[in-house]
C-alpha cells in the first residue's frame, strides 16, 4: 500500500481530472457540508463537492439552473453588518458573548486579536491552531480569532472553512460566533433561519474539536454558539446563545456515513470528468454515471435538485414521493412497481408492503362503490 502522502497526492491529481484541468476547485464551505450531511447517501454529490465542481454552474451546463445564491444587496448589508459588529477590536461583540454566555467571567475590558494571516489554506489552518493553542494558555484574558481557518475530515477529504468568529474566554473554553443580517424581532429570529444557521454551527463546532483533540489539555469546546443579528429593524447587533448539541450530533453521524470519496472516484468510468466546458450529452453521461439520492428536501439544499427531480421524475423512481415513504415501500423501488403491486399483478403478498398497498386499493374501491351508491339517481 503506498504512503499516506502518496495516495493523498494521487486522490488530488484524480479529483482534478475529474473537476477538468482548466476549472478552479470550489472549496466546500460549512453551509455545503450540512447539506452533505443531511443526504449522506447521495454519492453524486458526495464526489462533486469533493472534486470541488460547482454544482451551480454544473447545473447551468445541464440545462436545469439552480435557484441558489444571495443577492447583491443581501451580500453587501451582511459584510457591512458583520464589518460593525467587529468593530473596535470586537468590542461590541465580546460584551455579547459575556452577557449571553460566560456573565460569571470577568468582564472584557480588551481582547486579543491575532493576526491570522498566512499563505494558502494550509497555513492558515496551522496559524489558527498556533493562535488557539497561545489564548488558551493564557488563562484569564478575552481572545477574539476573526475568520479562523479550520480543516475537518470529510469522507478522507479534507474541507477548509471559515467561521465568522471564534472567541476564547477566560477559562480557556471555545465558541463560535455565526453573524447573520436576518434580524431577531422582540429576542427571535426566524426559526428556519436560526435552525440552518444551527447546522451550520455545527460543522464549525466539529472542526474546532478536532483541533481541540491535537493540543496537550485540550480545552473544552461550548456547545453553545453564540448568533448574532440586526436587532427589530435597525442595524444595532442583539444576540442569543443556541445550543447545537443536536445538530452536531446529526452531522458527526451522517458525515462519519460518507462513502470515502476515493472509493466513489475507483467505481467511475475512465475518462469521466464534469467540466461544464464538455457537450451536453457527454456532460449529462458524466453525472449520471454516479448514483444519486434525490428526495424532496433537496430543492432547499443543493444546486442539481432540479437535474435530479426530473430524471428521478422520469424513471418513476419512489424517491421524489419523499424519504418516509420511501422507507414505507421496502424493496419497491419505482411507481410501477408500487401500482403493480396494489393490483394485484407484481410482489409477494407475504411482504408486508405489498399486503398493505392492497388492503389499501381494495379499501379505496369499497370506498368509491360506495360514493357512486350513494348519488346514483333513483330509479
């Protein structure tokens, strides 16, 4: 078996082959991996992401555009958000992080903020772990890491992100700071926006362990993150402490699910490779070439759902109907099989889905003999 050094160099020249020689790589992102982890199973995705293809464009090529993507105007009112709340060496936001998470701390009357500068994200991950390791030595000081660079594992992969924040307490003990520009109206925000911003904490949080892992002592990492955003309609930032011990719970199981992405990129055909530069049809032969696991929730996760609902559309495929019923269907896995099954013309009746597709048919019948009975006219 060659070196780890090796197969890692080997699985990059792949995965680049893969993405074409002329596309820059779209690095994975926390948002990107949550999504992952709610689908683990998808191994189309699995290996784009891992490629780095961006799925948008990809999508565009195919002829199926995505929806995704963040206006303008949403992009430049959320940097100038985040650029006020980081002002005055994060003033503003350690009096937050004091207030609603650590009030038996002392204080921050100043913080530390290193410079996380460095080359490539190589380096900057180890210069984040250099600052990590020197604010938790030293005990009894605020430290603020903005836009830390952290590496996770993702299915022998691995995935640079870049949390907003990471502050450091007094204690020793870590959190993660998300900024988001949706506003938290009367102390709430919206909850499916502070759920996906959870999830996407999460990743954070698992990233941060890791590291936590490598040092001597290693610190203690709050499952509690601090969410900050605009309060009622103004652009003053309010915050509040959400746990994420689910959400991390969740994603540490599904990205641990995660068929390795070699072992996805050994099954594909020579010569594959998902540049959307390629003919169409040579393109489309190139992604279906990887099985995929569309359901429903994929409209609201990833950029190909649209690709995806059609041709599961067009093999008649139970997945679209949604993953609960999918797990209802057992070994059925199309809408013919399904109907046959109901009719009496396919599947064993010893299965227990197919006895109750027909003990549904033959109730639906009882039921529309029934209401025909009912308003046939009188004789």
């Amino acid at each position: 078996m060659p070196p780890p050094r090796t197969r890692e160099k080997a699985l990059r020249q792949r995965l680049a082959e893969l993405r074409g020689p002329e596309v820059q790589a779209k690095a994975l992102d926390a948002r990107a991996l949550a999504a992952l982890a709610a689908n683990p199973g998808c191994r189309r995705r699995a290996i784009l992401d891992g490629a780095g293809v961006d799925k948008a464009v990809l999508a565009d090529a195919l002829g199926s555009p995505s929806v995704f993507g963040q206006s303008q105007f949403a992009f430049v009112r959320g940097n100038a958000f985040e650029a006020k709340v980081k002002a005055d060496g994060g003033t503003e936001l350690l009096r937050l992080a004091h207030e609603k998470l650590d009030r038996a701390a002392e204080p921050p009357a100043g913080a530390h903020v290193p410079d996380l500068t460095a080359q490539g994200p190589h380096g900057r991950t180890a210069r984040t772990e250099l600052a990590l390791r020197e604010a938790t030595e030293a005990a009894g000081a605020w430290t603020l890491l903005d836009h830390p660079m952290l590496a996770l594992d993702v299915a022998g992969s691995p995935a640079f992100l870049e949390p907003d924040a990471v502050v450091v307490h007094p204690d020793g003990s870590w959190t993660v700071v998300e900024i988001k520009s949706f506003p938290m109206l009367d102390g709430a925000a919206d909850p499916a926006k502070v759920g996906a911003a959870a999830r996407q904490s999460a990743v954070y949080v698992l990233a941060l362990e890791q590291v936590a892992a490598r040092l001597e002592s290693a610190p203690r990492v709050r499952h509690r993150i601090l969410l900050v955003c605009p309060k009622d309609f103004s652009n003053l930032p309010t915050a509040s402490a959400v746990d994420v011990r689910k959400q991390r719970a969740v994603t540490a199981r599904q990205l641990a699910r995660l068929t390795r992405i070699e072992e996805i990129a050994d099954t594909l055909p020579e010569g594959t490779c998902f540049s959307p530069e390629l003919p169409a049809e040579r393109l489309t032969e190139a992604v279906e070439s990887v099985p995929a696991s569309y359901a429903p929730e994929c409209l609201s996760a990833c950029e190909l759902a649209f690709h995806c609902r059609d041709r599961s559309r067009a093999e008649g495929a139970v997945t679209r109907l949604g993953r609960p019923v999918r797990a209802e269907l057992g070994g059925l896995t199309t809408v013919g099989d399904v109907l046959a099954a109901a009719r009496g013309e396919a599947g064993d009746p010893d299965d227990p889905a197919v006895a109750a597709l027909r003990r549904a048919a033959a109730l639906r019948a009882e039921a529309l003999a029934t209401a025909a009975r009912e308003v046939a006219p009188c004789p």
